[in-house]
C-alpha cells in the first residue's frame, strides 16, 4: 500500500461515500455494500474491519472501483478520502521564474514561518478581538503546536495546513441542550480555520482595492479577526523578491457543513505589500480594545413583555470548564436568541467578558449570532 492508503480506515471510507450521496443497503460481520443516488446500478463492497486479513486488498479494490465509477485520478480519490474529517487550508507562492515546483531557501522559509504565524494570529482571533497582541494567548500558541502540515503539493510552491474539522467519534447534536466539553475542545479547530478564512478575505479587501482604507475600515476590521500580527505574516512573504503573489484556498472538510461566509480563495499580490504594511501599523497604534470571544449554546431566557431587552444565559467554556456567562440583548438580538435555544444552534458573542473568580460571568456584547464556523443555512 501507498503512504496514504496506510492512513485509511473504514469510518473514513463510510464518512466519504456518505458525502458523496452513496447509501449502504447490505451489512455483514466485515463488509457492507453501498450503492449511489440518482438510481445508477453500481455496487461496491466497502471493508468494514481494519484489523481483517485483507482488508488492505478489499481497499484497493474498492479504490479501483471508485476510480472507474468518479472518471477521478486514484490518488485525487485516496487523499480525498485520508482528509475527509480535516480542512485543508493551502498556502501558495508564485513567482513567473523564480518558483517552479521548488523555492528559494530564504522565500521557503518566510513561507513556513508565515504559516505558524498566520495559525497563531487566527487562534488568538478566535479567542479575543485585537488590533495588535502584546502576549499571545497561551492556547493560540499551543494550537499552533498541534495543526500538522502535509506534503508539499504542486503548483508553483504549496504548503498545505491540516486542521481537524470533526473527530470521527465525535458528531456535534443539532438540539443538544447542553455544551460537551469533549466536543467543544474539538471544534476549536474549525473555528480558528473559519476566523482565519473571513480575516484573510476582509484583509484582502481592504488591500486590494483602487483606494486607500480609512481608518473606520482598518478598525472594523479587528472584529473580522485582522490584527497586526496577521498583517506581518502576510507582508513578510510577499515583500520578498522571489514571491509575485501569494494565495490561500480554504477546502472545507465535506462531513460537516462549511462555515458560513467563509471564502474558498484570498489573493496577495506583490504590489499590495504598502497597503498591508500600512494596516499593520495602523492597527499597532490603534487603542487596545480586548474583546473576548465566547461560543456555546443558550441555557437560560428572561424576559417581561413589556421590556426592550432580554437576559440571555450562554453555557460556554470558560478556562477548560464549563460556565453560564450572563449578559443582556436588544430585543432583536433576543429574539435571535430564543430561536438558537429553541432550535439547539450553538452562538458566538463578541464583548466585554467579566469572569473575575468567585462571581457571576457576565458579558457586555457588541456582536451576537448563530456561530457561522458551524452554522451555514439561516435558522427558520
């Protein structure tokens, strides 16, 4: 077996065909049978034992099979299947000359140090709001630590960043009443991916246009995840001679839904370096606003008829565990509240966290919404 075909196990192969609209209609002691939508006649024997004796050549057929059945290249469909529970988020330098499969050693490096940089500054994104950070947070850094990258991939020169969009055993419940911290502390995966896709996107933006940004443009854009740290891993490769532009493409895990709003491509290019490093420098001058923020699901509604707001109980983790943090809604926004409660969807506020030891947490939000990094349909 190949590299990648030693990764395979059946759940995987499950979660593929699954995603792909084939159904099981026959199951025995090692082995299921699937069939396609649409009414096409296909059948394919799927190995449901890894530990069987040959299962490695039950795998290979049904690769054969599928190879014939999606008209795709064999390795195109293996690795599809090895990443079906990950985002993969690839960074791509281009040069006409200078980059063709391989990089400069200089270029090659300000590429993997802005990978580790651009993973940190989103990890802290996704934890508080900030123009500029003067410490990281400890859990940005450790997540860093833990995000694998894959092999280098054709195409100029392409880094590819791993990061867990759903543990296989874990299934997030749509009505779940209460958070699971086991499945919290996973999701923190797929929203550091989704605060880094809508950051990059609203930097792009703001660097790509035929103007320069006003500052009430570089401001809100601390609340998308831009900082001065995301800013300088940016600017330090594409301000290098050997790079022309820079992109990242966002592929989204297909067993669970993508974030929404989140972007599949953002684009740098080399000319944009002035406009990036000027945001930068805006944003390390900029009053230090910290902004926390915190997800979970609504445990707790007060209301009185005759009142223009609401107090809203948020189950959260807070510090490794479980907490209420309190805070009041406009009458809109609690409105948007009671239908995440009594739909199950899971929130994310953005404010004023105040969770001093011994009291009650409580939050003053300036933003409050269906958590978009789970969440890409509209609640009824």
């Amino acid at each position: 077996m190949n590299a990648i075909e030693e990764k395979i196990a059946p759940d995987m192969l499950q979660s593929y065909l699954h995603s792909r609209g084939w159904t099981s209609i026959a199951s025995g002691p090692v082995s299921q049978l699937w069939t396609p939508s649409g009414g096409a006649s296909n059948e394919v024997l799927v190995p449901t034992r890894g530990d069987a004796s040959d299962f490695k050549k039950r795998l290979r057929i049904l690769l054969s099979d599928l190879v014939e059945f999606e008209r795709r290249d064999a390795k195109a469909i293996e690795s599809d299947i090895a990443s079906i529970y990950l985002d993969v988020t690839n960074l791509r330098a281009a040069h006409p000359s200078a980059i063709d499969d391989s990089i400069p050693l200089q270029a090659g490096y300000e590429l993997f140090s802005s990978a580790h940089k651009i993973l940190v500054a989103s990890a802290a994104a996704t934890i508080r709001r900030q123009g500029h950070f003067r410490n990281m947070p400890l859990r940005a850094r450790e997540h860093a630590k833990n995000v694998r990258l894959g092999h280098t991939k054709r195409g100029s020169y392409v880094i590819p960043i791993l990061s867990q969009a759903r543990a296989p055993e874990l299934v997030y419940e749509p009505n779940q009443e209460h958070i699971d911290l086991q499945i919290e502390e996973t999701l923190f995966d797929r929203r550091v991916a989704a605060t880094m896709s809508r950051a990059l996107d609203t930097l792009q933006k703001l660097v790509s246009a035929d103007r320069t940004p006003t500052a009430s443009e570089m401001s809100d854009s601390i609340g998308e995840g831009v900082s001065r740290e995301l800013c300088r891993a940016v600017g330090s490769v594409i301000k290098s001679d050997a790079v022309a532009e820079m992109d990242i493409s966002f592929a989204w895990s297909d067993v669970t839904s993508p974030p929404s709003g989140a972007t599949t491509l953002v684009h740098f290019e080399k000319d944009s370096e002035p406009l990036v490093q000027m945001v930068s420098e805006y944003l390390m001058k900029v009053p230090r606003v910290r902004e926390h923020v915190i997800y979970g699901v609504i445990t707790e509604l007060k209301r009185r008829p005759e009142e223009n707001t609401g107090r809203v109980g948020l189950e959260s983790l807070i510090d490794g565990r479980r907490k209420v943090v309190w805070m009041d809604l406009g009458i809109e926004s609690y409105h948007l509240a009671v239908r995440c409660h009594d739909s199950g969807t899971p929130v994310v506020v953005r404010g004023i966290l105040d969770n001093a030891p011994g009291r009650v947490a409580t939050m003053d939000p300036t933003e409050f919404g269906p958590d978009a990094s789970l969440v890409s349909q509209r609640l009824p």
